[in-house]
C-alpha cells in the first residue's frame, strides 16, 4: 500500500519505517526542515535501537522517502496516518494544534477513499473533529478517519511494534476494518486486532498508560513503606506478580516515572474526566505522588552527605529511561538541579542523552565514562538502568571515588555484594 506518514517523531519514524519494511510504500513528511534533511542524508534524528538500519535497509529498496511538505506528497495515498505530537496545553489537557493543522492541511490534497489513521493519542472525540474540519475543507467526501493508537515503549519501539500485545483500531465500517487488515497483515495476526468504535480505541490508549502509571507509583509507594519496616520491594513485587490477576510487569521501583507519554496522558485523562463531570480521582494522586517523588529525591542523597566537607556528586544517567536520548519529564530534570541548589557540583555521564540533555541542564560537567563520572566524588547517583552500569568494573569505581558512596535508583546492584566490596550502597525500598 501505498502510505503517508506525517510527523517524524519517535511514533511517526517507528511506524513508518516498520511499514515500510513490512513491503508498503512509505513517505515519511515533517515541517522540521533540519529532521528532514537529516533522514534525506540518512540519519536518524533520535536514538532509537534500530532505527538506523532500517533506514537504510528501506531507503535501498525503494521503499522509503522522505518530504517536508504535504501537499502533492500526498496524492494517491492510500493512507494517511497521522502522528504529530499531542503535548500537554495550558490546563493540563492535550493540546491538539498539530492535529488539527495537519488535518485542514491534508484535506486539501487527499484523494477520494483515503483511510486516515490517526497514531497520535488524542481525548475522545478528537477524531469526529478531524471528521469535521476534513469535511469542511475537502472537495470529495469519500473519505475515513481511522483511529489506531501506537503502544510502543522507547527503546523497545521495533520490537513493540512488530510484536504488538494488541493493536487496537476504531472503525465500525466493514471497509475499514478490511483495509485496516490488509494494513497490517504483514505485521501481526489477525487475531491480535481489537476492533472497537473510535471513541474507545482513543481512551484505550490513555487508560492503558494512565493503568500503567498508577502501576508504578503504587510499587513506588510500597518500597518508601519497606524502607521505614525493613522488607524488600523486590520480594514484594515478586510476590504479588506472581498472582496471574496481577502479574509481573511495571512493577519495579525508581525515582519516578517520566517520558512522553505517562505524565502527559495521566494529566489529559484527568482534564477529561473535569470536562465529563467523571472525576479520575486516583490518577489526581499519582501525578501528585509521582512529583513529589522526584522533588524528594534529591533530600535522600543529601541525607547522606556531610554538607559542609561534601559537595561532588557524580550522576550516572540523565534520560527518563535506559535505551533513550529522550529527556521529557526525565526525573533528572528535578534531581539535579535540587542538588545544585543545594551546593553540589555535579558530574554527569550518559550513553546517549548527553545532546539533548546539555540543552536544558546547565553547570553540569559532561563526563564520557562512569569512570570519569565518579572520578573523586563523595557520592555516586545512578538515576538510570543501561546495560553497561551493571557491567561496572566496581573496584575501579570504588578505588576512584572519594567516598565510596553509591545510591542505586535503580536497585541495579545486589546490596550483599555492594557491602562486601566495601561501599556504602543506598537502593530503592530494600530495607
Ligand atoms: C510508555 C508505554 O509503555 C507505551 O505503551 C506508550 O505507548 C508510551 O508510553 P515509554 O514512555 O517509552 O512507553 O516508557 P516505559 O518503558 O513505559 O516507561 C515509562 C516510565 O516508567 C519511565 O520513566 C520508566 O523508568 C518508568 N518505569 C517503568 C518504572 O519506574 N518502573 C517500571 O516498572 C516500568
């Protein structure tokens, strides 16, 4: 088939190039001048595991193309599928400018039969409006709107795209559903397909995070509780998980949840549930325990610390996630700065953030190794889970700290180990 995908951000590229290494015909079109001439000289404007050889793999076969206006791009596609970002407005809900340009500018051009998918997560309803303002502004009205959220997880964004739990398609016209197959018949079985209407396809995907999330902040919570009584998450978590009704996933503490979507999508579903006059109640705590999480952070580390002769702290990754360069709502966005109000000097070391990190955290020393990073600190951070910090050399670490201090975010490390090399080693809720 023949496919526009407009907006080269992580679900945009993902999509697309998936698609289109899947045999379709895929144009990938985005306003930013400098994406696209990045992806025309086959470079991939994120990290992302992957990314890059698929790029090339399908620029080679003809089946990539890249563009930065929709216009004639457009043309005889036979989808559109739209997947600009949706971040959050003013009030906390989701700003849909994007949206909503993209739909008044494709109408123009579309032709007749167009299934237009909308990927990007959007409130109920928001796929009518489009219905609407593609209505108001198209010459023919043989045309579908589509909406099929993405559930991909960075750094795992091919994998969760090409083995998806589900993919969730509102329709409720036959013809659709049958494209919609079609689409995807070379991606996944048909029995992954959930058929629903449109309107709860889209508040699928912000229950699905927003489920995810409270998840999170749950166990979080369990673990300051095995702190204070001396039980251990990991125990718990195994514990519970193993109950089938609950299971294992998303059950690992850390210093908070952050990204672009949980928070983002947690604060659009609560706007909505105003908007409805359906309070979501449990989510108002878990965006407030998830903020206070981050904001105490940086008082655990302090507590450890004698301010007066200490003040060198070595931070051992900056993204909101392992396997990223994505700094959106990254927990490291409060920690550090918190310490640096506090008088701290901070060194810092990233095994891809460090780009897009250096843009928003200031006076920071940008390190090129763990090892340079906790070179003659009193106290070494670890806010991040990559591969490569479980593969230390710990002697090395140790014999280079001032302090032998670590405090694992992460609960990367077992403690007895920690201990018998001879650190004092702090981790999330094992009391
Ligand atoms: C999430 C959803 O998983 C995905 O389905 C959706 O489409 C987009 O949002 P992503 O934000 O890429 O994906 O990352 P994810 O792996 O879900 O992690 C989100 C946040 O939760 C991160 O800050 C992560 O560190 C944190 N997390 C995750 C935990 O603290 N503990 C866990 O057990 C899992």
């Amino acid at each position: 088939m023949k496919i526009s995908v407009i907006g080269c951000g992580y679900v945009g590229l993902v999509s697309g190039f998936c698609f289109a290494d899947s045999g379709h015909k895929v144009t990938c079109i985005d306003n930013n001048d400098q994406k696209i001439k990045l992806l025309k000289d086959n470079k991939v404007p994120i990290y992302e595991p992957g990314l890059n050889e698929l790029l090339l793999k399908n620029i080679e076969n003809g089946n990539l193309a890249f563009e930065l206006n929709i216009s004639e791009n457009i043309k005889d596609s036979e989808i559109v599928l739209i997947a600009v970002g949706t971040p959050t407005g003013k009030n906390g809900d989701a700003n849909l400018t994007f949206v909503y340009q993209c739909a008044r500018e494709i109408a123009e051009f579309i032709s007749p039969n167009t299934q237009i998918i909308i990927k990007s997560t959007v409130p109920v309803g928001t796929c009518d409006e489009v219905e609407n303002i593609i209505k108001e502004n198209c010459i023919h009205s043989e045309f579908s709107v589509i909406s099929n959220p993405e559930f991909l997880r960075e750094g795992n964004a091919i994998s969760d795209f090409i083995n998806p739990d589900r993919v969730v398609i509102g329709t409720d016209d036959q013809t659709n559903k049958r494209i919609m197959i079609n689409l995807y018949k070379s991606i996944t079985n048909e029995d992954k397909i959930l058929f629903t209407s449109r309107r709860s396809s889209e508040l699928i995907k912000y229950a699905s995070n927003s489920m995810l999330a409270m998840r999170i902040i749950f166990i979080n919570e369990i673990a300051d509780l095995c702190e204070k009584i001396g039980a251990d998450v990991t125990d718990i978590a195994k514990g519970i998980g193993l109950d089938k009704r609950i299971g294992p996933h998303f059950l690992e503490p850390g210093p908070g949840f952050g990204g672009s979507c949980f928070p983002k999508d947690a604060r659009a579903l609560i706007e909505s549930g105003k908007k409805y006059d359906a309070p979501q109640t449990l989510l108002e705590s878990v965006i407030l325990g998830n903020e206070n999480r981050k904001k105490n952070i940086s008082k655990k580390i302090l507590n450890k610390l004698d301010k007066q002769t200490e003040n060198q702290i070595g931070i051992l990754g900056v993204t909101f996630k392992a396997e990223t360069d994505d700094m959106r709502e990254s927990p490291s966005l409060i920690i550090i700065p918190d310490l640096q109000e506090n008088g701290m000097n901070i060194s810092v070391y990233d095994p891809e953030g460090e780009k897009e990190a250096s843009k928003i955290l200031k006076d920071v020393n940008w390190k090129k190794s763990a090892y340079e990073a906790a070179e003659n600190v009193d106290c070494l951070v670890i806010l991040t889970d990559w591969e490569e910090f479980k593969n230390l050399d710990l002697d090395k670490i140790k014999n280079s700290m001032k302090r032998p201090l670590i405090y694992d975010f992460r609960n990367i490390f077992d403690p007895d180990m920690m201990t018998e090399l001879g650190f004092e080693y702090f981790s999330i809720g094992r009391g």
